[in-house]
C-alpha cells in the first residue's frame, strides 16, 4: 500500500511585487521519503521551503504539511516539523547538552522526555564525553550532527535541511547522509535542498526548480533515463540550461 502523503502542494505561488518567486509549483511527498529539491541560486528553493515551513504565506495556491493547511494552520506546521539551515544555527557558547535542552524545550517536550531523550542520543553517537562541550569547541563534523539532532529530537513528522552538508569534507557529508537514512528509515520524512549534485543520487525522488518552477520531477534513475545522462550533474546542466536567474 502507497506510504501516506505528508506533504502536497498545488500550484503554489509566491510574488513580491511584480516578480514571481515561486511559480505554481505542484508536488507531494510521502511519509520517509527522502526528497531532493534543486535549483541554482536564485531558483526559488528557499522561498519554497519557508512557505513549506509556515514562515512565509503563499500569493496564492493550495497546500498542507503534516496535514495542516499552509494558509491557515502555520503554526501547527511548526510544531509538527523540524528544520536545519544552512548556516549552523545552534548556539556556540552554550553547551551541548544545553543546546539540546533548549530546542527541545523550544518544541514542547517535557523535561523528564528530553532527559530521556538527550540521553538516547548521546549514547548512540557516541557523544557522552561532549556533553559538558561549548559548541564552538567541537568539531565541524559534530556540530552538523548536533544540529540535525537538535531538528530532530521531538520525532517531527518532516524534517527540513537547507544546504545541510555545505562546508564540510566528503567524509563527514557520507556520515551525515547515514544519520538522514536512519531518519527515513524509522518514518521521518526528509526534505532536503543541496548544491552538491553527488547528493542528489542519495535521494528516492528530486526536483529541480528553474526560474521559480519544477521543471524536473523523478527519481534520480528516472530523471537520468528521461534525459539519456549518466550522472544528476549532467540531467541539472540539462534541465537548467536555459534559467534567467541563478549564479
């Protein structure tokens, strides 16, 4: 039986003034899927995603999110989701342990839930002796783990990544990508935007937005076979070959 849809949109816009961000797109995402959204620079991916998140009202359009109207039920969004930016979001001069304390508390989960929880967590990544750790004394590859974790930690039905792999080596980007499997395969569904194209292919499905619409929407097998490439590198240089605005 088809895995239940966590989210669906239906022509979603977003204009500001006379320019057009987001240009009715139509998707829908399904419980643990992994779901690849790319699109260059400019492409209208984060304005997307904010709209997806509650933070930003559609011109017009249709959708939910964890089964919430986007127009009407933002804050319920909010609670029902997780989201990690690109930009490394926690905060460096608290501890660990107290950053996980305070995004928790920020969801809604009991103290006796995030001792539980935080506990279960530092013994499955190995994390027991950074408890008591400032953030900003840990290394990179630990701080993107502490940030996924921390988007995390309430179980939300959807979890949003924005670009979450950038700056960091391949090695830690492999370790990372472990930890959103593991996510997918215990039912959390995965909504991610990356620049690294390699990552694509990490993916069950991606679309690719060009000038604010999705003009490429597949598996990766699926997009590679539609556009004879051997690569998802190749099917993006494909698909956007002709985009007004980006890089």
């Amino acid at each position: 039986m088809d895995k239940e849809i966590v989210i669906s949109v239906k022509d979603l816009t977003k204009k500001f003034g006379s320019f057009t961000a987001v240009d009715h797109i139509t998707l829908q995402v399904r419980r643990g899927e992994i779901f690849g959204f790319l699109g260059a620079n400019g492409a209208g991916k984060t304005t997307a995603m904010r709209m997806l998140c509650g933070l930003s009202y559609p011109t017009s359009g249709s959708g939910t999110v964890a089964g919430y109207d986007i127009l009407r039920q933002a804050e319920d969004i909010k609670r029902h989701i997780g989201y990690m930016s690109q930009k490394f979001s926690l905060y460096e001069n608290l501890t660990v342990w107290e950053n996980l304390n305070l995004f928790a508390t920020i969801y809604g989960m009991s103290s006796r839930k995030i001792k539980e929880k935080t506990g279960e967590v530092f013994k499955a990544l190995g994390m027991e002796d950074l408890r008591n750790v400032l953030v900003k004394e840990i290394p990179l590859g630990w701080k993107q783990k502490l940030a996924f974790t921390a988007a995390t930690l309430h179980a939300p039905d959807i979890v949003f990544l924005d670009e979450p792999t950038g700056g960091v080596d391949p090695s830690t980007r492999r370790k990372f990508w472990e930890m959103i499997y593991r996510a997918s395969s215990e039912g959390m569904t995965v909504f991610v935007t990356t620049h690294y194209l390699d990552e694509a292919e990490y993916c069950h499905r991606v679309s690719i937005m060009v000038d604010g619409r999705i003009e490429a929407l597949d598996s990766p097998e699926g997009l590679k076979r539609q556009y004879q490439a051997g690569t998802m590198d190749e099917v993006f240089r494909i698909v956007a070959k002709d985009a007004k605005r980006g890089d």
